[in-house]
C-alpha cells in the first residue's frame, strides 16, 4: 500500500484541494479556515493549524453538545500537523481525528511549536477510541509509517494522552517503529504547563477529574436524544390512556394521560439530568443503581403528594412504580459513556445486572396497563 492509499492525498497536491472531512457533507475546494498555511519537511508539505477558534467551529463546537449525528461526522483526516513553526526536535503530540478532540488540543498549544499526530478512529474522541480499539497500537504503527513521520522529526517521543493508554502497547509501538511513547495530563488544560514542565507531569495532572462544569457541559448530549423517544412515549400513553368504552376521549387524556406525561419527564429529568448533576452524592457505585433510586424517590413524590388522587388507583400506582424508576435508571446508565470514571469492564458489569432488571420491568409493566384498562372497561374492579 502506497502513502497515498493509506493517508489520503499525497503530498505534492495537498496545497490545491481539500482533503479534511468536516462533517459537511460536501468538502470544499479549498483548504479549511483553521488551517494557516503550509511547512515544508523531508516527506513533503505539511499543514500548520490555527490555534484559535474560527465562528464556524464555535457553532461547530455547539453542534456537537446537541445532534448526535453531526457529532459523529465531525472529524478530520488522519495525517500529521504542525502548530507554530515546528522543527526536527518539536514535541510531538497524538490524538484522535474526532475534530472537537483535534480542535482543544490545537487551541491549547497556542504560543508552542509542535506537531500533531492524528489518528484515524473513525470521528471517535480519544477515551472512547481507546476502548473500542480505533485509539490503538495498530493504528499508531501505521499512521506513523504512512506519514514518514521519522522523516520529518530527529526526535523519537510521542506524547500521547493519558486516556488513550488502555488502547495503546507502548513495547509493541517502539519494537516495530522505534517511536518511545509519553502520557501526557488527564486534561487538556493542563497541557501548557505539562509542556513547559519539560514534559513532566505531576499528581494533580495525572488525577481524573469530573467535576460539575465538566458534567453539565455533557447535559445536552444525554437530554436530546432521550427527548426523541419522550415524543414517541408521550403520543402513545395519551392515546392509550385515554382509550375509553366510548372511543378515545379528550378528557380521558386529560385526566390520566397528563400525569402520566409529568410522570415520564421526571423520569427523563431524572436519568438524563440530576443524576448526572447529582452524581457524587447519590448513593451507590452503579450509574444504573444511582438512577433507580432518584427516579423511585421522585416518582413515588410526584405519585402520591403531587398528581391528583384519581389518578392514583393501585394498578396505576404499581405500573408507575415499576415503569418510571427503570426509566430513569436506564437513562442513567447512558452517562457512562460520557464519563472516564467507569472503565469498559465496569460497563459491562453493570450491563450485566442492569439488563435483565430491565427485561423484567418491562415484562411485568404491560400487564399492569393491561389491567388499568381492564379497569377502566370496568371489567374488573
């Protein structure tokens, strides 16, 4: 396989056509607004990157915390960068081609001379990579042979971030390349001072942090798509609900398919919001755990304090019991996906558990709507 074939177009036309996929559908005929020129090296032109946000990656970047569908087109192609005027001895750094991963990095560096290594993991960030695989030895191996990157540099460290490491065979990196790898911070933020520290990292900079900034900043990512299956849910407990001997009546939906309707936002609220807010202080280890018992607690609030007590028939208090906790863990347990705190084997731990708990709550939810409409037939008391 040539340098072209393997990292997309070659060296002598980079300059004229665009070779970055932005996630928009349609590449243009020139090169992106971030990047801010060329620099020539051994194996050829390469491109030197902007450190500052453009408008577009601003909305960009916006995009991202809410459509889960741009997100996951939004990257740039896999290759090497340059930050500043890099030269022979320039640090380099490695990460992922999901463009918001690609863009803090780059930001970061500003006022540094550096090169950026960008792995192809298909538009994943690089926690999530590393776990799936695409963030790894392999990968790594390859890129740095079909770029020549030994070539370009005299120096033979790549400092790759810490949270690829579970991806990522230091031994197997160096055998097959003679590349030695370093694990920068946890946190981008600390790059600047990493960097200036002569690549040293000390405790605070290998220590994961999660805090409530970092977890509100992900909300949107958790709320949007779980507003898409509220609307299906929404539509159909109304109509279920108001489902009379008479034909379906406008004030059979008020009446139950409006608490009904509170009841599932909770839920939502629950799983998708104050879960991940209240994280910390929710008891339990287990996202899922965590979710149940917040849901449980809001539901049962909502059920017997706040909804009006026509609403409240024992069929229709043990279905919301049952339905609306598991709801709102099942929704909890989504976080883990935007946190570092649980580990690959930790998820499918707790999917182990979880799952069948689910299985369950739905298996014994629809005979107890079966039964509030048997009532409401009046077939049974």
């Amino acid at each position: 396989m040539s340098a072209n074939e393997c990292c997309g177009s070659s060296a002598g036309d980079i300059r004229e056509i665009e070779v970055f996929d932005l996630g928009a559908g349609k590449a243009p005929m020139k090169p992106p607004e971030w990047i801010a020129g060329f620099t020539d090296t051994a194996a050829g032109p390469v491109p030197i990157v902007s450190t500052e946000w453009s408008r577009r990656e601003k909305r960009g970047r916006l995009k991202c915390r809410f459509f889960n569908r741009f997100r996951m087109d939004y990257k740039v192609d896999p290759g090497v960068y340059g930050v500043g005027t890099p030269g022979r001895n320039s640090p380099i750094l490695v990460t992922a081609n999901y463009k918001l991963s690609f863009d803090y990095l780059r930001t970061a560096l500003a006022g540094f001379d550096a090169w950026i290594l960008v792995l192809d993991t298909q538009g994943i960030n690089v926690w999530c990579a590393a776990g799936k695989g695409t963030f790894g030895s392999e990968e790594l191996i390859n890129r740095i042979g079909c770029t020549r990157l030994a070539r370009i540099v005299d120096t033979r460290r790549l400092i790759l971030p810490q949270l690829g490491a579970p991806g990522v065979r230091a031994p197997a990196v160096k055998a097959k390349t003679h590349f030695s790898i370093s694990y920068g911070p946890v946190s981008v933020r600390d790059l600047r001072a990493y960097l200036r520290a002569g690549c040293q990292a000390d405790a605070q900079m290998r220590a994961v942090r999660f805090g409530l900034k970092d977890r509100l900043t992900l909300l949107p990512m958790e709320v949007t798509p779980a507003l898409k299956g509220f609307l299906i849910y929404l539509i159909a407990s109304v109509l279920i609900l108001g489902l009379q001997p008479e034909g379906i009546l406008f004030r059979s939906m008020i009446d139950s398919g409006a608490p009904a309707a509170v009841l599932g936002l909770a839920a939502l609220l629950c799983g998708t919001v104050l879960t991940p807010i209240l994280l910390p202080w929710i008891p339990f280890r287990s996202f899922a755990a965590k979710g149940f018992l917040l849901g449980g607690a809001v539901t049962a609030a909502l059920l017997f304090l706040v909804l009006p007590q026509g609403f409240r028939s024992t069929w229709m208090s043990a279905l919301s019991l049952v339905f609306f906790p598991a709801a709102s863990s099942y929704l909890a347990l989504q976080f883990t996906g935007s946190t570092c705190f649980t580990g690959i084997s930790g998820v499918r731990k707790e999917l182990r558990v979880a799952l069948p708990l689910y299985a369950a709550s739905a298996c014994l939810s629809l005979p107890l709507l079966v039964l509030v409409k048997l009532k409401d037939f009046g077939v049974i008391g």
